[in-house]
C-alpha cells in the first residue's frame, strides 16, 4: 500500500508488469539452457567382435579362404550406445566412423608360422545383420562408414591362409585388431 | 513495456545461442543426429583370433595281400579272417590321434584267372593303432568304419574274407584287387 503511495497506482502497476515480464524471459531463459540436456540423449560408440576368423582343419600344402559371406568370416558389431538421455527414437542421423583393421601377416605355432593374406574383397559391412546387400571393402585400408543410430553396423573379414606341404601340423593362430575412429566432422 | 520485451528476447537469444553452438559443434550433430550428442570416446579398438588347424597329410600303403593258399577244386567255403596272419594289411599314417574314416568301397571281390572267375567276399576289417593283429579291434561293418589314428598317426588294418570253391570252379591262380580308402573325418 505504500508504494502505490508513493510513486501512485498507475506507476506501480507498471513496475509490477515489469517484474513478470522479467521473471517470464528468465524462466523461458532457463528452460531453453536446460532443455537440450533433457531431451538429448548422449552416445559413445562400441564394437563388439562376435565371431572369430576360423579356417577350421585344413591338410599341409593347400590352402583355404574363407569368404566375409562364408562360414567362419570373423564378424564385429559397431553400435552407437546411448548412455545418457532420452532415446530420439526414429531419427535417421548417422556417425562418420572410420574402420582400421591391423592384421597380421602370418599365424603362428609354437616357433613354426604360416602365412595369411587379405584381399581387396576380404571384408563386408552392412547397416543391419543381413550381409545380403553388404558393401565389400578391402580391410587392408581404411574404410570409412556411416553408423547410423537405431541400426548396427556389422563388419565381416574373411582372409586366406598358405600352408606348405612340409608344414608343420597343429593349431596356428594370430591376434586381428579392429579399431573404429568417430570423425570430427 | 515494449523495450522490456525486446530486451528480453535478445537475451533470450544470446543466452540460448550457447546451447546450440555446443550442438553445432558437436560430430553427432553435424553428422545430422536430432537430439543427441557423442560423448567424445574417439576410437574403440576390439581383438579377434585368427586360426588354423593343420593336419598331416594321409597315406595308406598295402603291407601285403589276402592270400588264401592252395585248395582242391570243390573244397567248398574258404575262408581267412581278418585276425587271420593270411588276411590283407594295410597300415595308414597321418596326423596323430585325428578321426579318420575308412571305407572299402567294394565288399564283393570279382577273382580272376584268365577267362575264369571267382566271387571273394570281405568280413568285418580288424583294426589297431599298433601293428598288433592279435589284439586288433574288430569293425562292425565290412565297408565303413572310423576310429582315431594312434600317438604315432598310424593305424593298421587287416582284412579277411571268404571265396566259394566250387566243384566246377576252373583251377587256377585267381587274383583281384581289395581298394581301402580313408579320409580324416574333420576336415
């Protein structure tokens, strides 16, 4: 009641319209700070290595491939994994990623080796599970994708192992490395 | 009240802008992502195994031959069996301890002696990792069997059988050929 003594009815009326319109632009402020850390969900991505590349039981002095389309194609799983947030459901957005594969030149037991060798079509990837439609890729170089965020990427790696007659039987095996690289584009 | 309006949404706007430069700046929003961001782990690296199993190659070599002897013609059913010391041996070598399938495509012989002939039936082969036909394992089929090679990859076979000497067989020296193949089973 002071006030509107003071400084009169009409005056004060203004100032309290003031003060809402302030206190509105400041709620609105905050709720546009705020909002896309509620709504956005927050990703990282992961690979997975479902299968091994296994040739299986072969006789000294042949070799064998095995095709990324054909039993025992080493298989991985690329996903982008939501860890935070809200799922924005039904977006098509992608990832740039880049695949590396380090792979070795030879497999080896106990002190003996024998070589393996990966060709320009050794390795698939597909959005999806289906390798039916999936792209070849030489998995000697760098390969870039698109990983989109409501369906996996899948990879698959074949390759070709060289025995000699005179090689020495028994299990050989080597490490493969898969490495995915998220772009800063 | 007009410039309290105005001077509200531009704060609105300059305050607002910082979220959207952190979307803009962000991969996942540029890569076209709506509502979402990628938390900056830049590269994930898995392992896999690569590997081979490689065996030696087989071979099979004929020890010697079923042989049944002399007999009068009309002497009836002749027959050796394969834990006989007269039976065929075969003895096969390759990759220690390793599943081999043998099979002996033809059971029914066909001897011959110049124009004449002679039917030769097979029994069961016996089989042992040692060259040891005393204490050789009986198969349970004539032309089919597996087993594993010994620790030194080999296995020998032995296989006997039976001919029919009939009143009007045609004397003479019949011959014909046994085949014995085998195979590892996994590979």
């Amino acid at each position: 009641m002071n006030i509107y003594k003071t400084i009169g009815v009409e005056t004060a009326g203004y100032l309290i319209n003031i003060i809402k319109w302030i206190i509105y632009v400041l709620l609105i402020t905050i709720y546009l700070i705020f909002l896309p850390i509620l709504v956005n969900a927050q990703y990282s991505v992961s690979v997975i290595k479902m299968n091994d590349l296994t040739f299986g039981n072969m006789l000294a002095g042949n070799n064998k491939t095995i095709l990324p389309s054909g039993a025992g194609a080493a298989l991985f799983q690329t996903s982008l994994v939501r860890t935070t947030g809200t799922n924005q459901g039904g977006k098509n957005g992608a990832l740039d990623i880049t695949v590396v594969f380090n792979l070795p030149n030879q497999l080896n037991n106990s002190g003996h080796s024998l070589s393996i060798t990966f060709g320009p079509n050794s390795a698939m990837w597909a959005n999806g599970s289906n390798i039916n439609g999936a792209k070849s890729f030489d998995p000697t170089q760098q390969q870039q994708l698109k990983l989109k965020k409501n369906k996996d990427t899948y990879i698959w790696l074949g390759g070709t192992v060289n025995s000699s007659l005179s090689q020495w039987s028994g299990k050989y095996s080597n490490v493969i490395t898969i490495t995915v690289n998220a772009l800063n584009n | 009240m007009i410039k309290s309006i105005i001077i509200s949404l531009i704060s609105i706007f300059f305050i607002s802008g910082n979220g959207w430069a952190q979307i803009k700046s962000h991969p996942m929003a540029s890569a076209g992502i709506s509502g979402g961001y990628y938390n900056g782990i830049s590269a994930i690296t898995t392992p896999a195994t690569a590997s081979v199993v490689i065996f030696k190659g087989l071979s099979i070599t004929n020890i010697k031959g079923l042989n049944f002897g002399n007999f009068a013609v009309g002497a009836g059913t002749v027959g050796i069996a394969s834990n006989n010391k007269k039976a065929a041996e075969f003895e096969v070598t390759g990759e220690p301890q390793t599943e081999v399938k043998v099979t002996i495509p033809s059971t029914l012989i066909n001897l011959v002696s110049g124009n004449a002939s002679l039917s030769l039936n097979l029994y069961n082969p016996a089989y042992n990792t040692l060259d040891d036909q005393i204490n050789a394992i009986g198969a349970q089929n004539n032309s089919l069997f597996s087993t594993n090679l010994g620790v030194n990859g080999t296995l020998f076979i032995w296989i006997g059988g039976e001919v029919n000497v009939l009143p009007s067989t045609t004397p003479g020296t019949y011959n014909g050929t046994i085949t014995v193949s085998v195979a590892y089973v996994n590979l």
